[in-house]
C-alpha cells in the first residue's frame, strides 16, 4: 500500500510489476541522458560569443540528430512493445475470477469449484475499521488467491464504466457494461495487496477499494471449502 511521503512505485508483488517498474527505470535512464546532452550544448551555446560554423550548417551533424532520436525511440519502444504482449497474454491459467463492477462496490466469482462461489466486497465504513485495517482501502470481503498460481481475472460491469487496478500487482483494467475483459497475474508472496477503482464512476467512487489476500494453497483450500457449508 502507499506510503506517506514515499516515492516511486510500491513494492513489486508481481513479475508482471517488476517488469514495468524496470522499464520505467530503463526509459527515465534514456530521458536524463537525453536531457543532460541537449542541456550542456545548450548552455554551452549561450555562454559562447563566438558561434561555431560548424553548427551553422553540417550534414554530419544533420546526419546525428536524424539518427539519434530514431535510435532512442528504438531503445523505448522494443521493450514497451514486449511489454504490451506480456500485459495481453493469459498464460495456462489455473483459477479464473469473475469480476463485476457496481455503482459503488465490487461482486467476484469464482466458477472453477463444483459450486460457483460468488460474493460481493463493500469498503469497511470508518466507525467500524478495527486497529489493523486501513481506511478508504479494506474491504469486508476480500478476494482470496492462492500466492505463485496464474490467475485470470474477467472483469466487466453491471451498470457504468469502472476501473479494477491494484498498483503493486501491475494490473489494471476498464470494467465496461456489455464487454468481457481480462488480465492474468500471478503473485510472488502471501500478503495483502490493495487497489481502487481508478475510472471516475459517480458520487461515491472514492469508496470502491479492491483488497486481494494472497495465501498459501491450503488455506485457500479451507477458504473455499468453507462457502460449500
């Protein structure tokens, strides 16, 4: 979850995350060497009264700053591409998610079992938060994954468009009424792992928050045999 007065992403709880937190990485590397470059001739212009011929007019230097910029888009786009392909790929998953969007909560099923578990997550109000819960972020239901098993979760809506996101996972996906979509993921550890909807959906779309329980299969095994009770 966010921390006060932190910077940077959340820690990566995903391979998906920690792929894109390193090509974030890779691409501000580019952009402070692009910017520290044009800076320093820039400065170096101004401060000079004497102006070099040579950049008045040069096919060499032409030649560079045609070639240069194609070749940084080269290095950004060759990994944000492989990206992209990661995001849209759903590998073999072993449990898929239902998820539906409503004005102002979240409903999950899970339709894997011989009987199709199916709940819905309202935010825990203020006055009923207990010492261990966060506020605007916990939930009285949460979703319950299995850590180091590939997930895939269909997500749509039931009346206006949503947002399921969960930063420290990587994921995030439009809920439309009438569309199917989806995402995989896979969690490294067992933990909590927290999100909102992030699509502006009405008056309360603040208090949509997301709480996603990865735990260790058996008792992910107990959780789903307790619904069949």
């Amino acid at each position: 979850m966010p921390t006060w007065m932190a910077l940077g992403f959340q820690n990566a709880a995903s391979p998906l995350m920690e792929q894109l937190i390193f090509f974030h990485n890779h691409a501000l590397s580019i952009l402070i060497l692009v910017m520290t470059v044009v800076s320093f001739k820039l400065i170096k212009t101004i401060t000079n009264s004497n102006i070099n011929v040579q950049l008045l007019e040069s096919q060499s230097l032409e030649l560079f700053w045609t070639l240069a910029p194609a070749l940084v888009l080269l290095f950004i786009g060759l990994p944000s591409i492989r990206i992209l392909y990661l995001i849209d790929e759903v590998y073999n998953p072993d449990i898929t998610l239902k998820t539906i969007g409503h004005q102002w909560y979240w409903s999950y099923e899970y339709s894997d079992f011989t009987q199709n578990i199916e709940f819905e997550s309202f935010m825990v109000p203020s006055q009923e938060l207990k010492s261990n819960q966060f506020r605007l972020l916990d939930t009285d239901n949460r979703v319950v994954i299995p850590f180091n098993t590939q997930v895939r979760n269909l997500i749509s809506s039931a009346d206006v468009i949503h947002s399921w996101a969960v930063p420290s996972l990587g994921v995030k996906a439009d809920a439309i009424p009438g569309r199917l979509n989806q995402v995989s993921f896979l969690i490294n550890y067992p933990g909590l792992f927290y999100g909102q909807c992030s699509e502006i959906c009405g008056a309360n779309h603040s208090f949509m928050p997301i709480t996603v329980e990865a735990t260790y299969t058996e008792f992910f095994k107990k959780w789903i045999s307790s619904f069949k009770k």
